[in-house]
C-alpha cells in the first residue's frame, strides 16, 4: 500500500466543455476545409452544391476526427495542467 501511495499517478484531464469543444472543432475544421479547397477546389468547381460538399465532407470528417483532434486533445490537456501548476 505505502508503494501505491508515494506513487503519483497523472491527473486525468476532464472532458472539454461545449465551448472548448465549439473552439477545438473549429481550429480543426476551417484549415481543413481551406486547404482542400485550395488542392482540389478548381476540380469541384463544375460540381453540383451537394455533391460537392459531400466530397468536402467525406475527405474532411476522416482528417479532423482521426488527424486533428487528437492532437488538439493533447495540446488542451497539456495547457490545462500548466494552468494548474501555476
């Protein structure tokens, strides 16, 4: 018992609040979005509004869950326990 208890275990970081949430998605969501448009906005110009944004989104979704909001999880947690030890 002594050993689990001089053994400092990490902190678990809570889960976002709605509006952290709102920021984190928009930091991930906008530059993504900027950027495939950019690579492939002039093949998509000729597109139908839907199709095109269907396209947009089945590129986008996989980058922002899988790519960027994990790193923007880390980087909130990281920045969160600066805050508490100061």
């Amino acid at each position: 018992m002594s050993d689990q208890a001089t053994t400092q275990r990490p902190t678990q970081t809570p889960p976002p609040t709605q509006h952290q949430l709102a920021l984190m998605i928009w930091l991930a969501v906008f530059p993504t979005l900027t950027v495939i448009n950019l690579v492939v906005g002039d093949w998509l110009v000729t597109l139908h509004p839907v199709l095109r944004t269907f396209l947009l989104a089945t590129v986008a979704v996989p980058i922002v869950i899988y790519g960027l909001m994990p790193h923007l999880h880390r980087l909130r947690a990281i920045l969160l326990a600066r805050l508490v030890r100061n």
